[in-house]
C-alpha cells in the first residue's frame, strides 16, 4: 500500500541555485495517488547535496537520496536514479528545470491509464533563458508521436515526460545506452526508442519549465562543445534511422547533421576548419558534394570574414 504509483526521478549537479524549486514543483502536485520523488545527487561542490539532504530529512516518506561518496558522473547518476524508481510510472524533472502546472502528473497519469497500450505522455514546455529572461513554448507546432517524426523533430522534453517504468527498463535492456560513450544525452534515444516501438502521446499544455543555461551540456559559449553536442544528437538520430527505421530518412538526418555542422562553423573558427569539415562530411557521404546549403555557408562565412576586415 506504501508504494508510489509515480516515481519522480530528479538527477542533479551543482544545482543549488534551482533544486529547491524543482522539489517544490513536484511537491505541489495535485494527485489522488502516491508519488516519491528520487534525488540523485552527484556530489556537487556546491550545496546542492545540503539541500537535498534537507528535503528528504523533512519528506522521509516522499523524498528519497540516492547519492555516492564520489561523483560517477551524468550517465551513471542518471542511470541509477532510474532504477532506484519504484513506482509503476517514472516521471522525469532535471534539477536545473520545474513544473509550472500542478494537474502535470494527474493529467498524464489519467491518459496513460485510460490506454494502456499507450508507454509514454508528454506536455509542451517553456524554454526559459536564464541569462535575459525570454522565453518561447516548446514545441511551437505540432506535437508528435509517430517514430518517423520524432526523428525529423524531437517534441519530448526530458521534464514534460512520463513513461511506464517497464517500458524505461526494456529499453535499457535492449539499448544499452552505456556502450555508447559518444552520445551525450540520455533522454532522446530514450524517447526515440519508445516511440519506434509503442503508441506515445501528449498533453496540450505547458506543464514544465526548461531552464536555458548559460553554460551546460547544450548550451556553451565554446563552439566546439556546442558542435560536439549537436553531432551527438544528430549521430543519435541516425542510429536509430538505421535499425528502426529502415534508413528510410538517413539522407535527410546526414545533410542536416552536416548543415548544424558548418552553420556553427560559417560564425565560428577559421576557414580552414570549415573546408575540413566539409571535406570528413563528403568522405564520408560523398552524395553530399551536391548538398547546396554548403556552399551557401561557405559564401557567408567569407563575406562575413571581408565584412570583419573593412
């Protein structure tokens, strides 16, 4: 009778900023149910690990801190938080993010056990810049389901998602996200997966804020993280494209892996990096010698270069 039916699973580093109002958020839902939230705590340098530590020792009986004598790092703290869910339902909310609905939970919980061949349900969100304040709602069309259009377009935020937990274990089982070192976020193949292989669905509302950093994972003021970041995501793609979906959209996600590459590339670093990265692209995939957008950058980035110099 004691076990939750939604496990909150909330991973966080050096968030002592935000991690309260996360925990807050989930607090304030409003549920018929039982709800655990599981703090993964990767020992922060900052007061983060204090902070939670506070909240489970006030919430014993929601609250619940997975943490380590050493940090092991996003993939593993990720990974354990997960599996130290115990509720039929995981819910995911990063500790530098918050939900802005308190109905987030009942909401999604009632259309998962309305379908029961429905695995996941997500919400639109805020996309919040921290550094001046402006935000947009995410997506801003269509929110998709279907395994080819999540992978031309991701709409699943990590915080806006809930997923049955059996459903998050097969997909660690089969996926086995840990030998893949090079992909730098857990959450899209995640989501990827479950749409290639079960019906999906979303609430139309916004019901969480994603906080836009300064500096993160994604977001960086070095153009080579940001580039690494953005092939992480594309390479992602394409590896699902390839075993689930037929190679079916390979040439779409290869020239716009390409197109993310050398658009970051025309404002950042030197010519020469540019062609050399043209160049890997057309070894590569050499049918990209025809991609047109290329060349296009490439005039930019030269007359921007002249603009520079006058």
């Amino acid at each position: 009778m004691n076990t939750p039916l939604v496990s909150v699973c909330m991973t966080t580093y050096n968030h002592a900023r935000y991690i309260a109002q996360a925990i807050e958020s989930v607090l304030a839902q409003q549920t018929t149910f039982r709800v655990e939230i599981v703090l993964g705590e990767d020992c922060s340098t900052d007061s983060t690990a204090d902070i939670c530590r506070r909240y489970a020792e006030q919430y014993p009986d929601i609250v619940r801190l997975i943490t380590s004598e050493r940090n092991v790092g996003w993939r593993a703290n990720y990974r354990r938080t997960i599996a130290a869910a115990r509720g039929e339902y995981i819910a995911l909310c990063d500790g530098d993010d918050w939900w802005c609905d308190a109905q987030k939970l009942a909401l999604q919980v009632e259309a998962l056990e309305a379908d029961r061949e429905c695995a996941m349900c997500y919400t639109r969100s805020e996309r919040r810049s921290e550094e001046d304040g402006s935000s947009h709602i995410y997506p801003a069309g269509e929110c998709h389901t279907s395994f080819e259009d999540m992978l031309r377009l991701n709409t699943a935020e990590n915080s806006t998602t809930v997923a049955r937990r059996e459903v998050v274990e097969r997909y660690y089982a089969e996926v086995r996200p840990d030998e893949h070192p090079e992909w730098l976020t857990d959450d899209l193949p995640m989501w990827l997966w479950v749409s290639a292989h079960y019906r999906i669905c979303y609430i139309d509302r916004v019901c969480a804020v994603h906080r836009l950093l300064t500096t993160s994972v994604s977001h960086s003021d070095d153009y080579h993280r940001r580039l690494r970041f953005c092939d992480s995501l594309a390479d992602i793609m394409l590896w699902f494209d390839e075993r689930y979906g037929g190679r079916k959209l390979h040439r779409f996600l290869a020239r716009r892996k390409q197109n993310v590459a050398l658009w970051t590339l025309s404002h950042n670093g030197p010519v020469s990096e540019y062609l050399a990265r043209w160049a890997e692209d057309v070894r590569r995939e050499p049918w990209l010698l025809l991609n047109v957008a290329a060349y296009g950058l490439f005039a930019k980035k030269i007359f921007y270069r002249m603009w520079i110099k006058r």
